[in-house]
C-alpha cells in the first residue's frame, strides 16, 4: 500500500487553491479578522499565493515556497507586523472558517488544524494582552 501525502490525500491543488481564496475572502470581510486585517497589505493577492505555495509544500506537495523563497523562517519573516492575540485569534478565526467550509472533516483535517492552531500561536512577536 502506497501512503500518500495529506496534500493528495486532502484534494491538491484544488483545495488549496480554494482554501486560501475563501481565507483571503473572510479576512476582508470578517469584522473579527479586522486586527489581522490591518498589518497586510491592500491587495491580499501576493499575501494568498505565498499562502498557497507555503501551505501546499507544508501539507506534502510540491515545494513552492521553498524553491522560490528559501527556507520559510515564518516568524523571522512576519516580524514586519505587529503579531498579538487579536491578528492571531483573527487570522486564525478566518482559517477555521475557511478549512471548515473547504476540507471535509477528519481525523487527518483536525490534527492538521491541531498544527496550524500551534503554528499561528507560535507566530506572536508582542505581548500578550492581558484582562
């Protein structure tokens, strides 16, 4: 029996390609995503490739991002933005949303939500917010 990647065993390039398209479009529209919202650019078309060509290397796909950009250093690379509770609980309200409405649920779907839930955490580069 062959394994397969949870890339090809999630729906390649389609699902990617449609997860971060829905991502995108609920940071623009989700009041709760306004924080997240404010530290990116106007356009969000560069931010959703890079998205796209990350998480397609990170799920078992092609390396994209790593045959362009080099090794990902997310959280080196993101320290342009001021990163606290708010841009992370937003951003990752937006990709729950997305992933839900995009990906089928699974046990394979929600430890890869498990991981991105830690990763999104991982990327705060202010304090936290206390109250």
């Amino acid at each position: 029996m062959t394994d397969i990647s949870p890339y090809e065993a999630l729906g390649g390039e389609t699902m990617v390609r449609q997860l971060c398209a829905r991502f995108y479009t609920l940071m623009d529209t989700l009041p709760e995503a306004a924080a997240c919202r404010a530290v990116h650019p106007p356009s969000l078309t560069r931010a959703e490739e890079k998205l796209f060509e990350y998480l397609t290397g990170w799920l078992g796909g092609p390396p994209l991002y790593t045959d362009k950009y080099g090794h990902p250093r997310l959280r080196h690379r993101h320290l342009i933005a001021p990163i606290g509770k708010a841009e992370i609980e937003g951003w990752l309200l937006c990709f729950h949303k997305a992933w839900s409405e995009t990906v089928p649920d699974s046990p394979l779907s929600r430890s890869i939500v498990d991981k991105i839930d830690a990763l999104g955490w991982h990327m705060t580069n202010r304090p936290m917010e206390t109250s």
